[in-house]
C-alpha cells in the first residue's frame, strides 16, 4: 500500500494496549539527514473551541508504530493520563 503523508492526516491513533483511541494523526516528524521517520504526533485537543488553547501535543516514537491501515494507526503506546473532564456547570451544581 503506497500512502501520501497528506492521505495520513486525520487518522485514528488507537493503542493496542487497551484499545483506546489516543487521537487524529496530525504531523510525522523526519530526519532530512538520515531519511528517516522519527515519530508521529497527535495534536493536542481544544479547549472550549481553541479559545482557551490546546492540550499538550502527544509525540509517539515510530519504533512504537505497529501498523498503518486505511482508517487507523495502531500503536504500541500508553498515552499519559488525563484528569477527568470537568465541566463548568459542576461547581455551580455543587455549591446549592
């Protein structure tokens, strides 16, 4: 299977630890010198529509890239723990 990286883009990152979905596939980082894939990278989500920036980029080695179908990146990866989401009306339901 021959893929442009602009046919990459938009992908799912699923781990094939526990089978959760890490995110879209957004960039591939390269060594120009050596002509080699060095990682992927998983942009960060927004916060309340980007207003409020993004979460932190997830940088996944390419040693830990198991297979790229034609829907989904399957990695070898756990991604870091994220807090749970806490919504803006909880405080305010918790106060009465």
């Amino acid at each position: 299977m021959i893929v442009r990286i602009g046919e990459m883009r938009n992908r799912d990152v699923i781990s094939i630890r526990d089978g959760a979905r890490i995110g879209f596939l957004g960039d591939i980082e390269f060594d120009a010198e050596k002509a080699q894939l060095i990682a992927v990278v998983v942009y960060g989500r927004a916060r309340f529509f980007g207003l409020l920036g993004h979460e932190d980029d997830c940088v996944i080695p390419w040693q830990q890239v198991r297979t790229m179908g034609e829907d989904a990146v399957l990695v070898d990866f756990e991604p870091p723990k994220r807090p749970p989401r806490r919504h803006f009306w909880t405080g305010w339901l918790e106060e009465r």
